[in-house]
C-alpha cells in the first residue's frame, strides 16, 4: 500500500462517543483508493477501544500520542501518510459518502490548485442536521480571501504541505488559517465546490466554541506574516481624533473611567504597539496638550484641529489630510484611526487593523461587530428581515456593524477625499471590546466595566 491517492487523517481527543460514526464516514466512501490514519491524542474515554474495532482493516492505521495538541497531530499524520493528497476528518464529523471522490477529481483536473474545499452541514450531538453553509465561488463571486476554508474536509496536495513547512504548533488553534494564509503567500489557489459534503458538528466541546483563544492565535498568524511585509507600508501614524464640542459632554476625552481618561487609556494602548512611527492627537483643545506632557514617548505629538473640522458632520478625512500634510507623509503609509470613547480596545485590536489591511492588499480595514440576532429595516408592509436564518447560510449573509473601534486606511486614499478607497476589508472584534461611549449612562457603565479588568 505504498501508492495511496488521498490519506485521510483523523485526530482524536475524547470524542469517542462519535469516533465510530466518523470513522463509518470513511469506509462508506465510493471513491476507493484512501488509507485512513487515526490518532489519538490521550483520550481518557473509550476512544482506543472504539479504534481496536478497525484494526484489522489494513486500509486503517491506528496511532497514539501523549497529548500534543491539534496542530502537532495534523503535522504527524501527514508526515506519516503516503498519499498523493491529504484530507482532515475530525473524529466528531462525518463525510459524505462522495466526499473524496468530488473533491480529488476537482483538483487533479485543476492542477494549478493546491487546494480544494467543500460547503457543510452543521449538525448537533444527536447528528441532526440544522443549517446548510455556503461558501460563494472564490475568484468568482468573492475575491475577499480573508475568510479561510474549514480546516476539515479541504483536500491538499502533500508535496504543497511540505514545501509551505506544514501547521504552525505554538498557538493551540487556527491550524486552517494558518495554512490558508501560507497558501496565499505561496501563491497558490484555492478553490471550493457548492456541495455539502461534510457534516460539521457543533456542540459544548468543540474547540471552536473557544473564542478567545481563537481571536489571539488569528491575530498573532496574521501580525507574523504582515511583519514581513510592513516596511513597504511605513509610516504607519495613530491618530487619534477628540474634539471640545458636539459630544454627550464638552470634551469627552477627559472623562474618566477608574482613575484615567479615555485619552489616557487611548495612548497608552497605541504607546504600547511598537508597529507605530508617530501617535498623534488632534484636537482643538490646547488642555489636551497638557496630558501629553506625561508621557516620555519621542513617537507622541499634539496637533492643532481645525474647529471647523469637529463638527459632526464634518468627515473626519478632513483632519487626517491635515495631519497627513503637516507631518508630509508620503502616500506610502497607513493612518489608524483609534478612538478614546471606545476605552476596552486593545493594542493588538488596533494592530489587527493594520495586518487585515497588509494581508489583503485593500485601501481600507475596518473593526467591526457581527449582528447575530436578526436585524430589519423598514419595507411597506412591515419589517423585512437583512439576515435570514433559514437553515442555507452563506458567506455574505452575515450582518456586520460598523463599531468605531479601529480603522486602518492607507494615505493615499485621503488625496481623493475617501478614508475607504476602492476596496475596503473587515475583522470582526468581539463585543466586550465594541463598547462606545456615547452616554452618561454608558460611561457609568463603563466604570463598573473597568473594574473587573
């Protein structure tokens, strides 16, 4: 069995009350040339004595490791394979029973492809089915390349895995961003099929349901790989814009929450980036300069704001031009606009601005809250659902708001008017850091918020 078209592996860590049905999955497939490569990653259930059933299969080869995380098992799985192409299955999934054969046939007749992913069904505990994802053609209707493919149920070819250097072991989760940013780096292409193949499972253990540890080892992928590539972008100018007027309070960067202003917080999050060349706040209030004064930073500076410029409906493009042309700053570089009423973001929100723009070649990054209750707007006989929930969801379904939170745009777009340009990206920022100032009510909140930081 030295010559196998597709391995498929299947890491395993105490999901043995599903592992049976995936492995099922596998051996019900009507493409026949596979070996399957079970790992299990010291389970204290009965997930070994569920893998003893196969292993009389000489298709099935079992393995057992101590404990070394998701991304260390991937990466010996595929060095321990023999296929020509390489596939996850997580042990509480299941494929379809046309999975490899739809997959394989799509890529070995695409040959400029490295890889090739599939549309799912979520499923619950009990394997029933509640909601269809639909990922729209890449290159074809989305050329958004920021949203990585599942890291299960993409087939790969092997010789690409090894030559990008295979999973990255240090941060416990994002296996499948991290391979998916590889790709693009490498140049490859990927592609995906409109077809259901795999049925994901979504319950109380998943990693998935993890979202910090997820968020942090996203951004720290995305800021190694934009650090390669940042000196083409420099400068890179916080500005930091506050006003006297037009607020719930006349100059709401001096109210204070816990012992220091929203000001106060705001520099130090951008003194604390070292990705930063210069960090300036603009205002029209010389009390600001008074502030600054406390701090050492060479990098920190105060500009005078047109007042004409704060009013509300001015565009804040209008003050970034005149930074921009005060400090001459060549149309090279990206300003990040960070905002003092928004007190719970952090640096690395703020950094994350500036990869998601690097990474993605756009004019413009935005931090943004995904709406996961339904939003509606008006129609003439009633509200009209934006997002529907139907059980067929896909990738531009999703509802997003803007949360004034960071922004990253590149100086060029300013000359033109626009703080956008012509292609404009987002990261989603979880709640707790999509808190905005705009009240009296909410800066007492914020207060008992501050505490428990």
């Amino acid at each position: 069995m030295s010559n196998i078209e597709i391995s498929v592996y299947m890491p395993c860590h105490n999901y043995g009350y599903f592992l049976e049905s995936a492995i099922e999955s596998v051996l019900r497939q009507t493409f026949d040339d596979w070996e399957l490569i079970i790992i299990d990653d010291n389970s204290s259930d009965n997930s070994s004595e569920i893998m003893s059933l196969y292993q009389g299969d000489s298709r099935v080869r079992l393995f057992y490791l101590e404990g070394v995380g998701l991304p260390a098992v991937c990466n010996f799985a595929i060095k321990n394979s023999r296929g020509k192409y390489v596939i996850r299955l997580d042990a509480d999934d299941i494929f379809d029973e046309n999975a490899l054969i739809v997959l394989h046939n799509w890529l070995v007749r695409r040959p400029s492809h490295a890889m090739v992913f599939s549309d799912y069904y979520f499923i619950d505990d009990s394997g029933e089915v509640y909601a269809h994802e639909r990922r729209e053609k890449i290159y074809e209707r989305n050329n958004s390349l920021d949203m990585p493919a599942n890291g299960a149920c993409s087939l790969l070819r092997k010789d690409v895995y090894e030559e990008i250097g295979g999973y990255r072991e240090d941060l416990g989760a994002q296996d499948g961003f991290d391979l998916w940013n590889k790709l693009l780096l490498g140049k490859y292409k990927s592609g995906n099929v409109n077809i259901p193949l795999f049925y994901y499972r979504r319950h109380s253990n998943n990693l998935t349901n993890s979202n910090q540890i997820i968020l942090d080892a996203r951004r720290h992928i995305k800021f190694d790989i934009a650090s390669e590539k940042i000196e083409k972008f420099s400068p890179i100018v916080a500005i930091i814009p506050c006003r006297q007027n037009y607020d719930f309070a006349p100059d709401v960067w001096s109210l204070d929450i816990q012992g220091k202003t929203l000001l106060e917080r705001d520099i130090e999050k951008c003194i604390a980036s070292k990705i930063f060349d210069r960090i300036v706040v603009a205002s029209d209030s010389d009390r600001v300069k008074a502030l600054l004064n406390k701090y050492s930073d060479y990098r920190l500076s105060y500009f005078k704001r047109d007042h004409n410029n704060t009013i509300r409906s001015a565009s804040l493009v209008n003050t970034i031009e005149e930074v921009t042309m005060y400090y001459n700053l060549p149309n090279s570089g990206i300003v990040v606009v960070s905002y003092s009423q928004a007190p719970f973001v952090t640096t690395n929100t703020l950094e994350e601005a500036v990869t998601t723009l690097i990474l993605n070649e756009a004019s413009c990054s935005l931090g943004v809250e995904k709406m996961n209750e339904k939003v509606f707007k008006r129609g003439p006989h009633g509200l009209i659902p934006l997002n529907t929930f139907n059980g067929l969801n896909s990738d531009f379904d999703s509802i997003y708001r803007e949360a004034n939170i960071a922004l990253a745009s590149r100086i060029s777009n300013i000359e033109s008017g626009s703080l956008t340009g012509s292609k404009m990206v987002y990261f989603t920022v979880g709640a707790e850091e999509c808190y905005y100032v705009d009240s009296v009510q909410k800066l007492k909140i914020a207060n008992i918020i501050a505490l428990e930081e």
